[in-house]
C-alpha cells in the first residue's frame, strides 16, 4: 500500500521521511494553505459568519504537487501539528487533495515528538480530523477578522492609515499603557531600615535587621522615627532571646510549557519570545546529528501541559540516578498540576531524550540551539529529581524593648538545585530564602552579643515595574489572554505599529500607543476588558469540547460589538483632520505652523505643506501655549557637508541629523565620545536591521568597525586597547570589560554567567 504523509514544513519532512519506508511518501503543505481572502472581511455575517476561505496566494504549486501526489497514493495521512492550528491545516489539506485523490481514506495522524519510535507508532494507529477543535480554530479566526477588518479602517480614517486593532494585541497595549499611568501616579514613600553588625564568641560576625518594637512590627517612616529608635538603643544589651532551626524543602519546577519556555528564554537567555519560538521549532522538527541523521530533539513546543509520559520519566530517572547519584532519584515519579484549560492529551516540553546530553551534542548546534536545549534539557531533568532539603536559621536578638532577626540558610541536600533554578520574575518579591544565605556562628538562647555597627538605611517604596517581555508574557498568561502560542505575535505586531517601543528591555507606550488606547478604550469598552476577552478564551475552549457551536460564541461577541462600532464610526474624534494653529512661523517660508499627528506623536508642521516640508518638535509652556523645541547640538559637524549636527528623535530613540536637513539629508547615531580605533572616526549607535543596539564607525561603509557593547572612554589597563565596554551579567549585574575578546579585562562585578551572544546580523 502506497501512503502519502503530509506535513507543514519541509524540515519536518525531511526529518520523517527519514523514518519511513520506500512505501511512504512525505510532503509539506508549508502552513496554512486557505486563509480568509487580505481584500475583504471574508465572512458573511448575515450568514451567520459563514467564512469565505481561498487559496493563498503564491500556494498554487504546493497544492498542485500535493495533489499530485494524492492521485498516486492508497492511503492519505495527514501529519500537521497537534492543536489547533493545525487541525485546521489538515481539514483544508484535505478538503483539497480529496478532490483529485485516488482514494477517500484521509486520516489524521497525531505525534508530540518526532523520533523513530513516535512516527511510526501514530502510522499504526491513525485517527480522524477533529471537527470540534476545526471549529475552535475557525471562531478564533473570524472573532481575530472581525475586529482588525471593521476597527483598523476607523483608525486609518481618525488618526492614520497603517495603524490596526486585535482582539488579544489591543488587550496587551491596554495593559502596557495602564502600567505607565500607575508609574506616573506612583507617589514614593519614605522608609527607614536599621541594620545591626553583631559579634558572637565565635566568629563570623553577622548582621540582624531591625524587626520590632515589644510585640508589634515596625516600619520606619522617617528620620525622626530612626533617631529616637537609635536613642532608645543607646547603651542596650544585645541578647540573643529565640534560635529556631528548621528543615525546609524546596521543590523542583514542573517542566516547561510554551508560556514559560517563553518567559525563562527571555530572563536566562535575553531571547525574545519570537526567537525562543523559532528556535525551538528547529529542535522539534529536526537537527542532524552526524551518523544518527536528522533527529527531533524537543517535543512540541505549543502545550500548556506539564504531563510528562511514563516511558520519558523513566529514562530520566535512570540518568539521574547514573550522573547524580540515586539519593536524587525520588521514590515515585514526580506529578505536576497543569492549568485548567491545559490539554493533558499533550506533553510538556521535554528533550525526546534525556540520554542525548547538551554538551554531547553541542558541536551539532547553532548557539542559539544549544542554549535553549540546555536550558530544556536542564529544567526536565531538574523536575524529575528531589527537593532540595536547606537547614534555616533564624535568630532573634532583644536590644531594650527592640528585636532584631538574623536569618541563614545551608543547603544540606542540593537535589534538583544541583541542575537548574528558576529565575525570579521582576514583580516577585524576594522569599525568605533570598534573604537567609548569610552565615550564622554558633548561637544560644541567652548569649550576650557584642555591637559593632548600627547601619541606618533610608529607601523609597518603588513604582511597579515596567513590562519586560517576560513579564508581559506571564501576565497575559495569568489573565487568560489569548494563547502562549500567540504571545510572540502579538508582542512584536505593538511594536511593529509603533505603539510601543522597547528601551533598555522594557515595554514604554508611545505617543501614539496612549492615544490609540485610549480610543479603543473610550469606544470598545468590552473588547478592551480584560475579563471579557479571557471569557472569549474559555468559550473557544468550550466549542473545542463540544459543549458550544463555534457560530453561537462569535453571536455572542459580535451583537454588542456591531453596536459599538456604529457609534465609533461617527462620535470617534478625528485626529487625522485636526490641526491646531499655532503663533509659530516656518523659519523656511514664512507661514504659520500647525500641530498635526504622526507615527511619533504630535509635531509641528508647515500650513504651507506640500510646498514646504518643514517639520519640527514643540513643547507644552505652563500656560498652556506652544513653542518650539529648541534643537538640542552637540557640536558635532556634518561629515557630508559640514554643517552642525542636531539631536532628533526617531522611532528607535535620538539620533542625530544635518541641521540643513533635507538639503542634506545625512544622519548617524547618538556619538559615544570614543573614538574608532581604525581610523580615528567618531564611534556611534546603530541598529541593525532586527532592531538590535551596537556601536560603529561614523564613516561606514569605508570603515566598518564594529562592537556589540557600548564603548568606555578609558584606556585598558591591561593591553592598552583605546576603550573599554560596558556589558551585563543576568547573575551578577553590571560590570566592564576589555573591548578585545582575546585580552580578557574584567572589573566590578566579574560574572559567572555571560551575557548571551546578540544574533548574528551583521551591523551594516
């Protein structure tokens, strides 16, 4: 029996056929081959939203070879990822080669991983397409349509063409800007904090926090307050009044699902969500290894299960028990929760080997993969092993009617902290833990203590943190905003339009961003609510269940959106139109200038435009009124003509341009104030074509010196090398070094861990 098996991409083909016998034939559908048409809405809403699929464009040949194919073969297997995206890939594979197939067997084949063993088991065993998770799939298609098709066109109309609305994307704009507003309402308090230095009979010495006053805790709001605490120890006795010591066990993470491979790439890897992606896309479908040939090393990379299958926790428990030792094996396999909405037919991600080592393989790897196996590879073996067992200790120490507390910890059994640990997320309070790793000396109830130092501190209570991807990823997640699976979209679509920009690895909204927010939220109160669109996600599940018609859920959202979109068509402020007049002349012909919007914000424009182009920044005085921006120089000449050079502001922050802009239209990056050691030039920021800061030459294309890292003015004090960079560890912070890899110069912080490699496009 002749059998065509049909997959999405082509490297997964490879991968499979590899598998397969003379008898299989494998080909790639390469994604999606229907979609809605990009020219119209596509779905007939007074046919209660019945979709109008064509054939993408440029696809005509992928399904004519798929077709093709079909004719000749017995048995038709369709093999597209297993959720569903790619259910409805396969319904659409199917409903085109069955039309010119030699036979109607179309089967649906389903596999988590691709190695020998998994391939051929779902051959054995095929199924059918599953029409429930099709029709979730086809819901969320035409909710997403239906929202970007009838909003956008409003905002191109209103404010500018080019911009877009969606139903999940909105949502996370909506959370970014809302986060800025609490920033700027943040209003810092003061607090004090008293830090004793202590000495025992036995060293070390250590240091105790200030507790509290008798029996109720204090918090510190001022000087006064530390003052007459600091008067109150005068001349006190420092005893130790409590020593309590416990066992406590720390246990391991669950392995990884997509939300958090996401969030742990960004935090431990400084990966986007679209890389980490990417890049794990490459691990599941295939790397060749040598001998061994092209081999899956991940499972799927689309789960929000932490289910684990037995035969996978059997091999890890054998190499734990091989590498570690068989005290780190646990007596019963681990089992962890997954959330609700998880599909346990899934499993987590996992190597599809944990006998396939990261550093056995490495040399087989482009960087990027082998961090991210690693840190897979890291996180399911972690999971599978014991907790770690850390004696705490934590001392109490009266000072007159005050009470101090010293804490410390050992870590007495490593268990699956002899692996991996997780990276703590920027709006997680540091635990006990975090703050016990001093060490204590031998201490009693009762022992007398010498005072050393009394340390008082004063701080400010911090604004919550902007968004990091990262963060944003997690708090999607925890609100039930869209799917893991779209995150990485979505992120880069808000950048993409210029509602956000991404400074120093945080989300900030822009001018633009706020504005288109703040209209959406005026005149779509519901599709912006975030409990609304979580319950969207959970009637999506509900029709993949079969408990709910995928036509009645988008009734249900659509009836009040239609009535929102009316009154938005007609009460919507028209930004685009409105251009204030200012008392501002053009200082290039003359006339009076205008306040208008663009990609950036609010700017000043010539009235006499499209004769006159200029253009310039304003800002608000304190009466309300406007005026220009004075341009900000830095003395800096032109090299194309040698006119001063001004700072602008662009979309990727100040660069600086030709003050004669546009008879000379050159423009370079902000000056570093180092110069290039090459040829004597002044080295400048850059991006590259992905949006990634480096530093260069202002004289390329002649000379195309480049670092990643931006420069220092100071010499080396070890090789000589004209300067120095400034470069970051995620373990131990901030630190310098020597621009010369091969010089190796470090000083302040000196890092365990690196920070990872920058992708490699090449600064041009």
């Amino acid at each position: 029996m002749k059998s065509l098996v049909i997959v999405e991409s082509p490297a997964k083909a490879k991968t499979i056929g590899k598998y397969l016998g003379k008898d299989f034939t494998v080909k790639a559908s390469v994604g999606h081959i229907m979609d809605l048409p990009k020219s119209k809405l596509g779905v007939d809403i007074e046919k209660n939203f019945e979709p109008q699929y064509i054939q993408i464009k440029g696809k005509a040949k992928v399904v004519n070879e798929l077709k093709a194919a079909a004719k000749k073969a017995d048995r038709i297997l369709i093999a597209t990822d297993p959720d569903r995206e790619g259910e409805a890939i396969a319904a659409h594979v199917a409903v085109a080669v069955s039309k010119t197939a030699k036979t109607e067997e179309v089967y649906r084949v389903l596999f988590n991983e691709i190695t020998k063993k998994a391939i051929l088991k779902a051959i054995e065993q095929p199924g059918k397409i599953d029409t429930n998770k099709v029709d979730a799939q086809q819901a969320r298609r035409i909710l997403d349509r239906l929202v970007g098709y009838q909003i956008s066109p409003i905002l191109w109309k209103k404010v500018r063409r080019g911009l877009s609305a969606g139903r999940v994307q909105s949502v996370a704009l909506r959370i970014i800007c809302e986060r800025e507003e609490e920033i700027k309402a943040f209003k810092p308090e003061e607090f004090w904090s008293l830090t004793a230095l202590l000495e025992g009979k036995l060293p070390p010495q250590f240091e105790a926090k200030l507790l509290k006053k008798d029996e109720e805790k204090l918090r510190v709001k001022n000087n006064d307050e530390v003052q007459a605490i600091l008067a109150g120890l005068q001349g006190a006795a420092y005893t130790v009044a409590k020593v309590e010591k416990k066992e406590r066990r720390r246990n391991p993470v669950p392995p990884f699902t997509t939300s958090k491979l996401q969030q742990e790439g960004g935090r431990k890897l400084g990966f986007t969500s679209r890389r980490t992606m990417a890049v794990a896309q490459g691990l599941y479908e295939g790397v060749d290894l040598g001998k061994e040939g092209a081999v899956g090393l991940i499972t799927y990379m689309r789960t929000d299960s932490t289910r684990v299958g037995a035969e996978a926790q059997q091999e890890a428990r054998e190499l734990i028990a091989a590498k570690f030792g068989k005290e780190y094996v646990p007596a019963e396999p681990p089992v962890y929760k997954s959330a609700k909405s998880a599909q346990e037919a899934h499993e987590a991600i996992r190597p599809t080997s944990a006998m396939r080592e990261p550093d056995a393989i490495k040399r087989y790897l482009e960087p990027d993969q082998y961090k991210l196996y690693k840190l897979i590879w890291n996180r399911f073996v972690a999971s599978q092993m014991n907790p770690a067992v850390i004696d705490q200790t934590s001392v109490d120490i009266k000072a007159s009617a005050y009470t101090f507390r010293a804490s410390g910890s050992v870590v007495k059994f490593p268990g699956f902290m002899a692996v991996y640990m997780e990276e703590r997320s920027e709006d997680q309070a540091p635990s006990e833990e975090d703050n016990g790793e001093a060490v204590l000396p031998p201490l009693a109830e009762g022992d007398l203590l010498s005072l050393l130092k009394l340390d008082p501190k004063q701080h400010f209570t911090q604004p919550p943190p902007r968004f990091s991807e990262a963060l944003l990823v997690k708090t999607l997640e925890e609100k039930g905003i869209g799917r893991p699976s779209t995150y990485a979209a979505i992120i880069s679509t808000i950048q993409d339009r210029d509602y956000v920009n991404k400074l120093e690895n945080k989300f900030h909204p822009t001018e633009l961003g706020i504005l288109v927010n703040n209209l959406l939220v005026t005149h779509f109160p519901d599709i912006l609510n975030v409990t609304f669109t979580a319950r969207m996600e959970e009637e999506l599940d509900k029709i993949e269940e079969g408990a709910m018609k995928w036509a009645d859920a988008v009734r249900d959202f659509y009836d009040p959106f239609s009535v929102s979109l009316k009154k938005a068509q007609e009460e919507m402020k028209d930004f685009k139109a409105e251009q204030t007049p200012t008392d501002i002349n053009c200082d290039k012909c003359g006339k009076p200038m205008i306040i208008k919007w663009g990609r950036n914000g609010q700017f000043l424009a010539c009235s006499g435009y499209p004769d006159c182009k200029s253009t310039k920044p304003f800002v608000r005085t304190e009466n309300g009124g406007v005026e220009a921006a004075p341009e900000e120089t830095t003395g800096e000449l032109c090299p194309k003509c040698g006119s001063g050079m001004v700072v602008k502001r662009g979309r990727f922050g100040k660069f600086l341009a030709c003050s004669r802009y546009p008879e000379c239209n050159h423009t370079q990056g902000m000056s570093t104030g180092v110069l290039c050691p090459e040829d004597g030039g002044m080295i400048v920021e850059r991006r590259s074509r992905f949006g990634k800061m480096f530093y260069s030459c202002a004289n390329y294309p002649n000379c195309k010196f480049a670092v990643w890292y931006k420069p220092v003015p100071r010499p080396c004090p070890q090789c000589g090398a004209p300067f120095l960079t400034e470069k970051y560890s995620k373990k131990t912070g901030p630190y310098i070094a020597c621009y010369k890899k091969e010089c190796g110069y470090k000083e302040g912080t000196t890092p365990d861990v690196d920070t990872p490699e920058p992708p490699k496009d090449p600064p041009a």
